[in-house]
C-alpha cells in the first residue's frame, strides 16, 4: 500500500491534499506542518517507510529545496515527490530540476489550489514507475578489464535507432548505438559500460569497431534496396585527430559508399579545444560529400558562435528540449527558437530525438521538423531487424 507524507505549513491545505488523496483511493497519509517536522518524522528511529512524499516548496522554518538537500544529505530519497507551490511556474519548474539532479523521481509540480485531477495524473504516473522499477533486472556494470576483455573478443555489436520522416512516417535512416553481447550478462547497453567513456583509447577503439560494423551494413541495406543513411557518434577526441578525415575518405571509398550517405554526430560531452583542427576536419569531410551533425544540442558545450562556424548539414535537438516542450509553454518557446535558429544558420535539417509519444510527434510537426527518432516511432534493433522490418 502506498503510504504518503504531506508537507505543508497551511492546515486547510494540508487537509485539502489529504482528503483528495482519500477520495483517489490511499489511506496511508501523514501529515507534517513544517518541514523540520517532516524531516524528525522521516528520520525517526523505526520510522516507516513513504513512498510519495507531497511537499510545499514555501515554509517559513525551510523550504521545500533545503528539505530534499537534508534529506539527500542523509541518504534519503522516497520513491517519488511531488512539488507544489503558488508561486510562478518557473520556481516549480527550477525547483524540480533540482531534484532530479540530486537522482530524486519527481513525478512533477502541480499549481497551488492543488486539484484531484491533478493529483490523479500525477500519481498514475507513480503507478507506472514503481510497476516498472519491479520488472527491471539488477544493473550490470563492467570494470575496464572486462570491457577491454569484451573489445578484445569482439563482443562489442551495432544496434540501430531507425530515424524517420515525420511527414511522409517513411524511414530514412538509422544511428549507429554500441552494445555489448556479453557471454555471462547477455545484452548490455551503454549505462553497463559507461567506464569505456572515460578511456581514450577504449573509445577509440570501440569508434573504430562500431564503424567498421555500421559501414559494412549499410553495404547490405543499400544491396538490399533502402536508400538509407547511416549516423554514428563521433567524440571531440576523434575529430580532432589528423588522418580522421583521411580515414573516412579511404574506407567508403574502398567500400564503394557515397559519403552523402554518413552522418557524422559530432557529440560535445567535453568543453570543445584545438577548434581550427577539428573545423579543417569538418571542412575536408565535408569537401567529400559527408554530413555533419552537431548531436545533443542544448545538452553540452557548444555555444551560438560555434555553431555558426561549423560547416553543419544537420543539427540535432537534445530530447531534454522535447521533455520541457511537453510540459509547458516556456519549454515549447525554446525548442521553437532552437528549430528557428538552425533554419536561419541554413542548417534546414532539423532532428528531433526522444519522441515517445502522440504529443511529441504533434510538437515535432508542429513546429516544422521533419525528422525524428524516438521509442514511440521505433526502438532501437539488431542490422538483420532492420533489414527485415524496413
């Protein structure tokens, strides 16, 4: 049974939140006029577990925000928050970016006077991620021996995350996404080997792997028929080494692959140095007919001048962007000046990742852009999936 504690300094509310959590259905409800009292209450020796814990952001002894940093501090996370407040929705909005950054499961911030609709939403919501948590396996993550056992093995592998026209819904490509078919573990994506990113020459040598993967399926899809492109990451590190360009050029010339049909991600995890090198590599690749993209844009490091100096064919919108969108009208004015600001760069592909749902793709249409990926569209699947499917 879900059991709940109300945080709130105001006893009519309090009273509200609690007698609408009855009228939903739970029975499991605390109350606590301060968060100093919520805090002695969860920290209690023998005190029961909560599993939601609905917190007001303003009380005059500590806020909502000190309340999750005591309770951080003290290794203390419920299984869900929900944040509240009659202040402006861009407190709410800050306020629970915070939490998450702390690894809190927020299930989201509802307007003060809270109401049942509100709560019901937000709790289905609960349901769903506690049904899902229970379903999930024990995460699995590899020391660098043993990722540097599995690159030795080959064991490294290619998955595809197909890519599609959102006007036509007809596929038109796919990213290149490494996972590790591991003998013991079976099928491990990138959070079992997150270590890997850390090592320059790892990365470099599962870049090389997966590449050398990708290009030869897309030899067969393209024997196959699909008139298709392939996108691959490609770190900072890599661009910026002198016979990249060089490398590329000979590999899909041996293999008989127009360039035009490579995408280049360039991802920026890392502050971006040594920028005259890495431009003369875009501009060689490009010189050749290949693309590039800048992936995860309003994630990383890249700011508004760069983007303007790069030679970009393709301009990839972080799914952090779409998730703001979906909530609200101030996420949805940034994800329009991003897709504004590319077009007037003359960089007229636009993608959008992370679509997964109806109202994504609604956003994604409504805003112009063409292109996008995302689980609601297709998961990512195996070179044979891929040919088979499309």
């Amino acid at each position: 049974m879900t059991r709940f504690l109300v945080i709130d300094d105001h006893a009519a509310q309090r009273f509200l939140i609690c007698d609408l959590l009855r009228t939903i259905g739970f029975e499991k409800i605390t109350e606590a006029a301060s968060a100093s009292a919520a805090l002695a209450t969860i920290c209690q020796p023998d005190a029961e577990v909560f599993d939601v814990l609905v917190c007001d952001l303003q009380m005059p002894d500590m806020d909502g925000i000190g309340l999750i940093r005591m309770l951080d501090a003290r290794g203390i996370k419920p299984s869900a928050l929900i944040l509240m407040s009659s202040y402006d929705h861009r407190i709410l909005q800050a306020a629970e970016m915070a939490a998450k950054e702390s690894q809190w499961q927020v299930l989201g911030c509802v307007q003060k006077p809270v109401s049942g609709a509100d709560l019901q939403r937000l709790l289905t919501m609960e349901s769903r991620s506690l049904a899902q948590s229970a379903q999930l396996p024990m995460p699995v993550y590899l020391s660098s021996d043993e990722i540097w056992d599995c690159l030795c093995k080959g064991q490294f592998i290619a998955h595809y995350q197909p890519k599609f026209n959102l006007d036509t819904m007809k596929y038109i490509g796919a990213e290149l996404l490494a996972r590790c078919d591991h003998p013991h573990y079976g099928l491990l994506s990138p959070a079992s080997f997150q270590e890997l990113f850390d090592d320059p020459d790892a990365l470099r040598q599962l870049t090389w792997q997966m590449l050398h993967q990708g290009l030869k399926d897309l030899q067969r899809w393209h024997a196959q028929g699909l008139c298709v492109s392939l996108a691959f990451n490609l770190g900072w590190p890599l661009l910026k080494q002198h016979d990249f360009a060089t490398v590329m050029i000979e590999e899909t010339r041996r293999r008989g692959i127009n360039p035009a049909s490579i995408i280049i991600e360039v991802t920026e995890t890392e502050e971006l140095s040594d920028l005259p090198l890495v431009l003369g590599n875009m501009a060689s690749l490009r010189l050749h007919g290949f693309q590039l993209a800048l992936d995860d844009f309003g994630s990383g490091y890249a700011n508004l001048q760069l983007l303007s100096q790069m030679p970009l064919t393709q301009l990839k919108l972080d799914q952090s962007l779409l998730r703001a969108a979906s909530r609200g009208r101030d996420g949805l004015t940034v994800l329009a000046a991003a897709v504004g600001m590319a077009k007037s760069l003359a960089v007229t592909d636009v993608v959008l990742e992370g679509i997964e749902s109806t109202l994504d793709l609604d956003i994604a249409r409504q805003l112009d852009i063409s292109t996008g990926q995302g689980y609601f569209l297709a998961r990512p699947m195996s070179a044979v999936e891929i040919g088979n499917r499309f």
